[in-house]
C-alpha cells in the first residue's frame, strides 16, 4: 500500500511540473522572454536566500542531533592514551573548515540574490586586485600552517617506536583474505622470525622453529589488552592490502605485504569501564535485540573490535574481531592460560626441529610443576601403592643406563631440591623394563638405571643413607607388552616413599 501511495505522489508531481512548464512557456509568448526570464531571475533569488537558511540550519541540526554517533564525540571519546590529540586535530579543523563552509555558502547564495539578473544592469570585469589575492592567500596559509605543524606535533607523538629497553606489549597482526592471525611475543616478549617460504597448513605465518623466540609464541582468537600498559602491534599481511584499524582507540594503520608496518598505544579504559560510560547516553538504553525489549541493552553488549578498513575482497566484512581490554591482573591471568603454537600444534611434528629433544628449557616449568604436584600426592598419601610415582621425564639412551641429563635434568634437579626440604623423607628409586629380550638382562639395565638416577640425585647433595636403588626388570609392568605404546609405558624409573 506504501509502495503505490508513493508511486501516485511522484506522478502527481511530475504532472504538476509539467503542466508548471507549459503555464510558463505559454506565458512567455504572452508577456515576452525577456520579462519571463527577469521575473524567474528575480523569484530563484529570493528562493536561493530560504534554500540558504534551509540548508544551513539543516546541516547544523543534524550535525548537532547526530554528534553523539560520530566517532570521537560524545560517547566514543578515545579509549586510549594518544587518542585525545587525534581528537583534538578533528575538532580544529572542523572549526576552520566549518568557517569556511558557513561563510562560503553565506556568500554563494547572497551573490544569487544580490547580483540576479535586472533589466539594463551590465557585469563588472575585475582583471585583478593585489590587495584581495594578498588577503586570499595569506589566511588560508595562516590556517594550514596551524593545522599542518599541528598534525604533524600529533602524528610525531602517535608514531614514535619505544625504545629497546621500554616496558612493552609486542603483538603481531596479519591480514589475510579473510581473517586476522594474531601473535603475541610470550615470555621473553620478543617475537620470533617468519619466512614467507615455510608457509602451510600448520604454520601459517611461516615461523622459524630453529629461532628460539618462536618457541613461545601463542596464536589467540580474541585480542586481549591490559589497561595502562603500552602496545606494540606489529603490522603485516599474507596477501593483499589490509588495514589494521581499532576505531576506539584511534588506531589505524595499513598491512602492506612484504613492508611490516607498527603503531604504538596505550589503552586508558577497559571493555566494562567504556561500557559504563555509554550508559550514559539515551542511545546506548536500547534493547540490544529489537525483538526482546527485555534483554541486555546496547551499552551491555558493547565490545571493542578489530576491523579491517581496506575493502580487501567480497569477504571484507569476516575479519572482524573483539578486542577485550582488561586489568593487568585479568591480562596476566589470561597469558598463564595460553599455550604456544609451537607447543600446541608443531612439538613432535615432521616440522620441529627439536623432536629428538625430550624436554626443551621451555617445559622445565611444567616438569617441575607436575614433579612437586606428584611429590605433594605421594607425601601425603595414606595408601602405599600411591606413594609411588612415575619419572616420566627421566629418559636414558637405548639399551643403555645411561642418563639423557640434558632431558632428564629438569625432574631429577627438582627433586634434589623437593629432598632438601625434606630431610626425613626415605625413598626408593626403581627400574623397569618391558619383556623384548633377555629377562636376566632386562633385570640388570633396570638395576643399572635406578643406580644411575641415585648416582645423579646424589651428585646433587641427596644423603646416599636417604636412598635406594632396585632393579625389578620385566616383572612388574603396568601395561600389555603386546603393543609399542604398552612397552614404551613399562620402561619407566619410578620413585618411591619408603619413609617420611
């Protein structure tokens, strides 16, 4: 019904205008064309006055009505440490340029009134003015001089680097059609090196797993912020022209391939403080769904996001992703939950370099977790079968009782150190072997390692009189011999609290 009440206004319009026309043709043949052409000269200048004045309380109305869903007023005022100089420079040069706009239309149309055709008036030709050109120049040089030193002042402060040695959050970002792959330097917070060659299915970012400070890299979905501490965002792209851009803390700055780019910023409000904020604000009361008017309402929903402002292909519109900014307690606790890629996905892989090496420096603080865990367990265990527990982290050479000390060293170093807490405990350390081969022989290796674990702890200031040492060769598995995996679990070196 909408639709065709619409139609018959536009016909009726268009017939109006039509028959408008003819009147004014027909009245030209009547009163000549000079007349007609004068009086319409007169009418669409007095007409272009009210079209001004229209106009121009129209623009400065919706400027006003719409002020608090422009990005850097109101409500959106920057969530961060530099976005206030940002700000700053938007709302300088909209006061110059809305001068100039005012004034320019005020002029525009006032020159359609005062200079409309009149019968016997004749145009002045001016072929120059020294002292208007002077003028014409000289303010808007005056003008761009502020804006210009000022935004350069502003885009010096927004893009100096840190210094080597500042305190400072490295991430990295990469665009890629369509979605942001996320990196965070993790405990020596320096990101790892990447080589565009080794890119595929498991690695995608291309990362040099003989680099060491790729080890501890973690990939998360979300991008995660402490309030109050300084971000380094590493910026690049694995195909065509992305834009990192995090509106609300006014940061935006292009992924070009094969040219890394960064921005530095410190955010200044967390999610549930900027949350609060929009509270404020009659727009931000909306139920957030239409259709359940008793729902959580838009300020409720409000989450920071991470967008890409380069239109990068017909998937655009996917790589958005929510930014959380948090307490440094929050943030911490949420890096403790992380577990790197190389860990997660590349350990023990054709790809890893290191998967003849049982335990890398950056599990000694999971083996030492789960050795004093086990400790704890044994210690304070009523049961005797489970005061006994498996060194799963202490490996020796093939066939052989010699230690793998550069594995093995990490479980056996804290356990020297669990020992020198307790100087009461007694414990018994025991071998084991799966039944491949000689049972005499598979006895003796199973004696010789338990020995060799003795030897170690006591090399690091274990009492002998605390220990022991038993071989008991194949006769007690814990698995079925009939499978590799079954074996691999029999061949173990348990400890044991034989008193405490």
């Amino acid at each position: 019904m909408t639709t065709v009440v619409v139609l018959l206004c536009i016909i009726l319009i268009a017939v109006v205008a039509l028959q408008v026309g003819k009147v004014t043709e027909l009245a030209g043949k009547i009163r000549g064309e000079e007349e007609v052409q004068l009086s319409s000269n007169r009418a669409n200048s007095r007409l272009s006055l009210i079209f001004m004045v229209v106009f121009l309380v129209g623009t400065i109305w919706s400027a006003y009505h719409y002020k608090n869903w422009m990005l850097w007023y109101g409500p959106h005022e920057a969530a961060s440490a530099h976005g206030g100089n940002l700000d700053f420079m938007f709302d300088l040069t909209l006061v110059f340029t809305g001068i100039v706009f005012i004034l320019t239309q005020i002029l525009l149309f006032w020159f359609v009134y005062k200079y409309a055709g009149r019968k016997g008036s004749k145009s002045y030709f001016q072929a120059h003015d020294t002292k208007l050109e002077i003028i014409w120049t000289a303010i808007p040089a005056v003008v761009m001089t502020f804006l210009v030193v000022g935004g350069l002042d502003a885009w010096n402060s927004v893009m100096a680097d840190v210094d080597p040695d500042e305190e400072v959050i490295n991430i990295e970002a990469t665009g890629m059609q369509f979605a942001w792959i996320l990196r965070y330097a993790g405990e020596d917070n320096k990101l790892g090196a990447r080589d565009y060659k080794l890119i595929d299915g498991i690695n995608p970012l291309g990362q040099d797993w003989t680099d060491d400070k790729n080890l501890d890299d973690f990939q998360p979905s979300d991008l995660v912020l402490p309030v109050g501490k300084k971000v380094r965002v590493r910026i690049t792209s694995r195909d065509v022209l992305h834009n990192f851009d995090l509106p609300h803390f006014r940061v935006k700055m292009d992924a070009v391939p094969g040219i890394p780019t960064y921005f530095v910023f410190t955010p200044t409000k967390t999610t549930e403080e900027y949350r609060q904020s929009l509270s404020e604000y009659p727009e931000y009361q909306q139920p957030s769904d239409p259709n359940d008017p008793e729902g959580p309402k838009l300020w409720e929903t409000f989450d920071y996001e991470l967008a890409c402002a380069e239109l990068c292909g017909k998937g655009h519109f996917s790589m958005r992703k929510i930014v959380k900014v948090v307490s440094e307690a929050e943030y911490e606790a949420w890096v403790n939950q992380q577990q790197s890629y190389y860990l997660s996905t590349i350990r023990g892989t054709e790809g890893d370099p290191y998967r003849d090496t049982k335990v890398l420096p950056m599990e000694a603080g999971k083996v030492e977790s789960e050795t004093t865990d086990a400790f704890k367990s044994a210690l304070e265990a009523e049961d005797a079968a489970k005061k006994v527990f498996q060194l799963s982290y202490v490996f020796f050479n093939t066939g052989s009782a010699e230690l793998d000390s550069g594995s093995s060293k990490y479980q056996l170093d804290k356990l020297a150190a669990i020992l020198a807490d307790n100087p009461t405990v007694k414990i018994e350390l025991g071998g084991h072997t799966d039944n491949t081969g000689d049972a005499e022989n598979n006895q003796t290796l199973s004696k010789a390692r338990a020995e060799s674990v003795y030897n170690y702890l006591a090399s690091k200031g274990v009492d002998a009189s605390r220990m022991s040492a038993v071989g008991y060769g194949q006769n007690s598995p814990i698995d079925t011999n009939d499978t590799e995996e079954g074996r691999a679990n029999n061949r173990r070196t348990e400890f044991k609290i034989v008193e405490q």
